[in-house]
C-alpha cells in the first residue's frame, strides 16, 4: 500500500510552495479523462508548448493530448494500428504512442504518480528535499521534468551507456546527473547510488520506480482506461481484446494489464524482455541493447501471478529495424510492400523498445494463432526522437542502409519472427519469477518475507486494495489545491 499518512509541517511548506510557484496539481481522474478539466486550464494549454517548463504541463501526462508541439488540448486518445503487410499476422496490433507527452515519452506519467501522492501528504517537501529519480532512461527524464514544473531541484541517475540524447537533455534540466556503471541492465549499481546517497545526504527524496506503486498506480488508473477505451472504438461486434504487450521495464506498464483483465477477462498478459539478460524466463542475466526495459531483477510492483507469457526477444532485431523505419532507403523498400505514406511517416513513432514490444506482439499473435477477430495491445513508449545517435552509431558501425539491408531486415525480424523464445506460464512458472524478487527486494532492499508473501498468497486482494487507493489519493489531491487556494482556476 502506498503510505498516505500526512506529515503536516512538511505539507504546510509544500503548500506554501506551489501556492507560490502557481502550481495546480491534476487528479488521476483528470489526466484519465481530460473532459473533468476546467475549461481555464484548457484554455491556458493553447498558448503552452509540449516540453515547456510551465505547470500547465502537469495537465499534459495524459493519452489524450492532441499531437501539437505547441497549443495542444484535447482529443482522441493517441494511438496507431500497425499494418498486416508489416507485422504479417492476421490479427490487428494497435500501439499507444508516447511522444505526445511532455518529454516524449509516457514515463512522465510513472514519475507523477509516485511523486504526487508524496507531496500532498508531506513526505515529500519540495522546498527542502532533491527529488532523486534512479532510472534506465525516461523514467528520470520524466522525474526531472516534473521536479522542475514544481520548483523543485531534482537528481537524476543513470547507466551510463544509455543514448547520448538523453544525457545531453538532462544536463539542461536536472540540478545533478549521475551516470552508474553499466548499461540497460545494470539496476542493481542504481540502488547502489540510491543508497549512498541515503546514507550520505538528509536532502533527498527517492523515488524508486521499481517499488513505488504511484507507478503501478498511474497505468492502472491512466493507460488502462486509454487501451480499453480505443478498443471500444476500434472493435467489431465479436472481437477479443486478446493480448497486452509490454517490455517489463519497472512492471508499471505491465499493470495497465491488470486493470484490462479485470474487464475483459480472457486477456492475456505478455511481457518482453531481452534474450540476452533472460531474467523472467531463465533466472538470466548479462547486457542488452534495448533501450528503456531495465531488468536482472523482477521489479516488486509486478503482478507476477497475473502474467500469463514471458517473451524473450533477441536485442539485434529492434535495433535493425529502426534503420528499417527510419533510413529513407528502408521506408522506400516499405513503400514497395504495400505501406502508404501515412503509415510509413507513423514509423518513427516507435522508438527502441516500441519497436521491441511490436515483435513481442506479433510473436503472440503466432503463437496463439490468432485471427482478424483478435485485437493486440502494446505500447510505443517513445519515439526515434530520442535515438538518432543510434542511427549514426549503425551507420559508422555497418556503412549506409541499402535496399537488400532493408529486404533482409523485412523478412528476417517480420516476415520470419517466429514463436521462438516464448513460455506460456504455469502456476509454477509464475511462483518461480515471483520468488526472484526475494534476492532483490528482501536480502537486498530491506523488504519483509510477510509482503513479499502477501502479494502472492493474498492474490488478488493485495492488489485490489492497492487500486482502490486512486480515489483517495484523488481526494487529497484535490484538498491540496484547496489549500493552495488555486482550487479548479488559476
């Protein structure tokens, strides 16, 4: 459960603070449905660019901000089919874009709903405490952009192998970046840093993605609610949402999941991970490439129990094919295939592991032989916008993109993804990644046998009752902003 015990001296300085900054803080009912927003803020959005450092943009951490860089409102949620003539399977594989959030990528919302239940308690002051935020990549992009929406100085920590992008942003917008040993993988050298600095400094603020359930709670509450409501809209009479995809990562994209079972119960639930650190379906480890999907640990806020097939996918084939989707040689070869202009120009949409989670979709989609009636979920976390370096980096490595490089890629990672590499789990299967989280979350981060207990034997009630506190954080939420005094205006 996420601790909404109140710190009242810390809250009244936090208060004081956003009162000062003209801070109005969105409910998770808002940024589910945009429509609850009052009109003024609305109106205000049109004169706010997307990646502006303005508070407005708290109002943005939602799936429905229309496509605009600069003036956006409101409308459907974002969203792309993806084409047969590319995924090669009959059934339909729909992806939930993330540029169109602040930083352009959806791991902002992840950052709020760990840090807004914290602040409107006053565990969290942001007039006394760095808001530090471990990541693999976006997640602490996010947090630093949030903090900085807030008036609060922020620290950011990250492997140091990750794209040169996303360093040279941070520089401009966290107070401190700390670069960790290693790459994509290496998450237990962040909760190293994570406890040195507790050790060390009385400023600082933690905000674990990986144990923090706002996390869990924002994509059940946000992205759940965005994937139910496209396939509404996208459905035939007798059609079945089928599958939800998603690289592990923290577990908190995974938990919109949990929210579409409770719905449409037949769903099944599919995360990827990287076959050369096969966490989930070897006990595995090592280094991969796949940017943005942190693993060699089971994060504590994954529902283990209700996942239902692990995929581990080889991390050379996402990295291809983003050369297939972007080098003006590949969309040329896509053209010849059958994609139109609108589809092509939609490519880029998909970063790394966008990319990464469209194979873990196809390859459902052949394993469970499915048909035009299934519908396929995932999710495009963020765009080639944050990757360009790694086009660059291909072409001095490899040489210029050609036309058989693109017929290659096509056939070999689409065309040709097969079931390989796939485990459809048992009650047993699931017992066993859940008990890995012992290693890390007990001998490692100071957790109890008894929750890590509770989360397998209390099934499903441990995570019910972590749900159910989206309308309680919402109300202390709203009697924030009434203590601001900004309230629904400002």
């Amino acid at each position: 459960m996420i601790n909404l015990t109140i710190n009242q001296g810390n809250r009244v300085r936090a208060v004081e603070r956003l009162k000062e900054k003209g801070v109005l803080l969105p409910t998770f009912g808002e940024l589910c449905q945009p429509e609850q927003i009052s009109e003024t803020v609305k109106d205000r959005l049109k004169e706010v660019g997307l990646w502006e450092i303005n508070p407005l943009n708290l109002f943005r951490i939602s799936w429905k901000n229309e496509p605009f860089g600069i003036g956006g409102r409101y409308g459907r949620v974002n969203y792309i089919e993806v084409p047969e003539c590319l995924t090669g399977v009959k059934a339909r594989i729909f992806g939930l874009v993330g540029k169109w959030f602040p930083t352009g990528a959806h791991k902002v919302g992840a950052t709020y709903g760990c840090m807004v239940p914290r602040l409107v308690t006053g565990q969290f002051d942001p007039s006394r405490h760095k808001a530090v935020w471990p990541s693999t990549g976006n997640f602490c992009r996010g947090g630093a952009f949030n903090s900085a929406l807030i008036g609060c100085d922020s620290v950011a920590i990250l492997p140091e192998e990750m794209s040169r992008e996303r360093f040279e942003w941070l520089m401009t917008m966290a107070g401190e970046v700390i670069a960790s040993p290693g790459c994509e993988s290496n998450v237990k050298e962040i909760y190293d840093k994570c406890a040195e600095l507790r050790a060390t400094r009385s400023d600082v603020f933690i905000f674990n993605q990986f144990e923090d359930f706002g996390n869990y709670l924002w994509h059940y509450a946000v992205t759940g609610p965005a994937v139910a409501e496209v396939f509404q809209q996208e459905r035939a009479l007798n059609d079945r949402l089928a599958g939800l995809v998603s690289a592990t990562g923290s577990g908190g994209t995974l938990a919109c999941g949990d929210y579409i079972k409770q719905h449409f119960a037949d769903t099944k639930i599919v995360a990827v991970e990287a076959l050369q650190c096969p966490t989930l379906s070897l006990n595995g480890y090592g280094g991969h490439r796949i940017e943005g999907i942190g693993d060699k640990h089971v994060p504590w806020i994954h529902n283990v129990r209700n996942t239902d097939v692990v995929i581990a996918l080889d991390d050379s084939a996402p990295l291809q094919l983003i050369r297939l989707f972007n080098e003006s040689t590949g969309q040329d070869y896509l053209a010849e295939i059958g994609l139109n202009d609108d589809q092509i120009a939609s490519l880029p949409l998909l970063g790394i592991s966008g990319v990464a989670n469209l194979l873990g979709a196809i390859k459902t989609a052949r394993y469970f032989e499915l048909t035009e009636k299934d519908i396929i979920f995932t999710v495009f976390t963020d765009s080639m916008d944050l990757y360009q370096s790694r086009i660059t980096e291909s072409r001095k490595a490899y040489g210029p993109y050609t036309r058989e490089d693109a017929v290659r890629d096509y056939h070999r990672h689409l065309m040709g993804q097969s079931i390989d590499n796939m485990l459809e789990l048992s009650y047993y299967d699931r017992k066993r990644i859940h008990n890995l989280k012992y290693f890390t979350w007990v001998e490692q981060q100071g957790k109890s046998v008894a929750d890590l207990d509770a989360q397998w034997y209390d099934w499903p009630d441990y995570w019910i009752d972590i749900q159910k506190q989206v309308a309680g954080i919402d109300a202390a939420i709203r009697d924030f902003n009434h203590q601001t005094g900004l309230g629904g205006d400002i």
